[in-house]
C-alpha cells in the first residue's frame, strides 16, 4: 500500500519527468545552436563536464570520495569511457552534421533498441511480446532515417550514424548500472570526475571556436550543458524513478524528440521533412508500446 506522503509526491514526480524532457530537449538545441555559430564538439564537451564538476563539488565535498573508491577504478573508468567525455563528444559532433530532432529521436531509440539486444543476447533475458513489437517498430523508425527515400546530404548520414553509436555506449552503461548495482549518483559522479581529467589535453589539441564565442553564449552552455544536463537531468529522474518506479519514469523518453522539435523550429528553423516526422512518430509508438500494455494492465501510478 502507497503511503500518503508518497501519493502527495506523485505529481511532483511526473513535473519532474517533463522536466527532464524539457532540459534534454534544450540540450540538443542549444548544441546545435552554438555548434553552428562559433563552438565545436570539443568545446561543448569541455563546458559540460567542467559545469558539471562545479555542480557535484558540494556532493564530493560533502560525500568524500568514498563511494567512487568503493566502486574501483576499473569500473569507474568502463562507465567513463561509455557516458563520460566519449558520449557527448560523438552527439555533439553529430550535431555539427545533423539536426538535433535526429540525436533527440535517434538517441533514445537507440538505447531502447540496443539495451533490448543486449539483454536479450547477452544476458540472455525473455521479452514479453509487446517489447518485441515495439523494438520492431524502432527498427523501422531507424530505418526511416538512415535510409532515406528523398536525397540527403552525406553529412547528415553520418551525424545520423553518430547518434546511434551513442544510444549503444549509453544502453551498455546503463545495464552495467543495474548489473553492478551502482546508484546513479555515485555513477554520475566517477563518470564527470574521469572525464575532467583528460579536459586539458582536449583543449589543447582539439580545434576550438571559445575565443570568438561570447560570455553569454559561453554561460549559457555551462548552465545547459554542464548544470542542467550534466547535473539536474540526474536528480530529476532519480526522483522521477524513486516516487513513480523505473517503468514509468521511462514514459517521458519518447516525449524528447517532440520537444526538441518544437524548440527547434521556433528557435534553429530546421522542420523535420514529412519521412523523418514519421520515423520519430515510429519509433516513439515503439518506445512507448510496452509501457503504454503494462500501463492498461496495471496502472503504474495514481494521481
């Protein structure tokens, strides 16, 4: 039975989960945005792990780093290396090539799909048959884009093929959270730790546009990138996941590429063409199939 104090959460729970759209809708966007005017992938990566170190340091100051050394240093480093500095720098550089509906339509289907694959074939887990039907439909959402029938420029394809390597390296990160039953907090914590340390090397030696970037433009993606996404999107949906559980907190994942549609038309002027509209409607029937069984079968939370 639901306390009453969790009941009274619930609300606040689902605020939390459009909240979470809303900042990874903004954070595509934002990219995209800067990454058309002056800063490049590497740039963006470096604001949102070094605004994202200034958000954890009152964590590390008031945890110690006794958590990250009961996790290992070789675990530690294999989560950074699957959602640390490689993630963000290959979307971002998706985005220099590519939309940001594609990474916010691509990206979630993609750990969708691929943490079905691996937990099917690897692990060995059993699917119910409404999973199946819905990564099907995500199989053909993919397909809708990097298949195209219209002509498409070749950058475009591979920003494209970068979005979904990404949802590969966050869908193995995220089952060896569950495997290794690491919480978040202390995940994402190792995970921007390790990746401030290879940052200086990544401004020396990769290009940059920082200089000709303004303050503001700069502030703004360290509040996005690094505060926001890098901070706030965590606890957002760790609340969301605590009050509701994991399965309908997943729900809001299919609203991303909505959003990120309607902030970048208003804001970048980029609207998906007519087949890439029905690829993101795929597979976010796909994404949402499963849940939406279960959700008839069973209500996942109560207003």
């Amino acid at each position: 039975m639901e306390s009453v104090g969790q009941n009274k959460s619930q609300p606040l729970a689902i605020l939390a989960g459009f909240g979470l759209v809303a900042i990874t809708a903004l954070q595509f966007t934002a990219a995209r945005f800067s990454l058309r005017e002056h800063l490049t992938a590497a740039d963006i990566v470096i604001l949102r792990f070094g605004g994202a170190a200034i958000a954890f340091m009152p964590i590390f100051w008031y945890t110690g780093l006794a958590k990250l050394r009961a996790l290992g240093m070789r675990r530690a480093a294999v989560l950074a290396l699957l959602a640390g500095l490689p993630y963000p720098l290959i979307i971002n550089q998706g985005l220099s090539l590519a939309p940001a509906s594609h990474a916010a339509a691509l990206c979630p289907a993609s750990i969708v799909l691929f943490t079905f694959l691996i937990s099917r074939f690897l692990l060995g887990e059993r699917a119910k048959n409404a999973t199946i039907i819905g990564i099907g439909a995500i199989v053909a959402g993919l397909l809708l884009f990097v298949i195209p029938l219209n002509e498409v420029s070749q950058d475009t394809l591979v920003g494209d093929v970068l979005f979904v390597v990404s949802g590969a390296l966050f869908a193995l990160y995220g089952i060896l959270l569950r495997e290794w039953r690491v919480p978040p907090v202390t995940a994402t914590g190792a995970v921007v730790l390790l990746s401030c340390l290879p940052l200086p090397l990544l401004h020396s030696f990769a290009r940059s546009g920082i200089a000709m970037a303004s303050p503001a433009e700069i502030a703004a993606q360290i509040v996005i990138q690094g505060f926001l996404a890098g901070a706030a999107a965590i606890v957002l949906f760790s609340f969301a996941a605590t009050r509701l559980g994991p399965q309908a907190a997943s729900l809001f994942l299919p609203w991303t590429p909505v959003a990120t549609a309607v902030i970048e038309m208003v804001f970048l002027g980029e609207i998906p063409d007519a087949q890439r509209s029905l690829g993101i409607g795929t597979m976010m029937g796909g994404m949402l199939l499963p849940y939406l069984v279960g959700f008839v079968k069973r209500p996942m939370f109560r207003l």
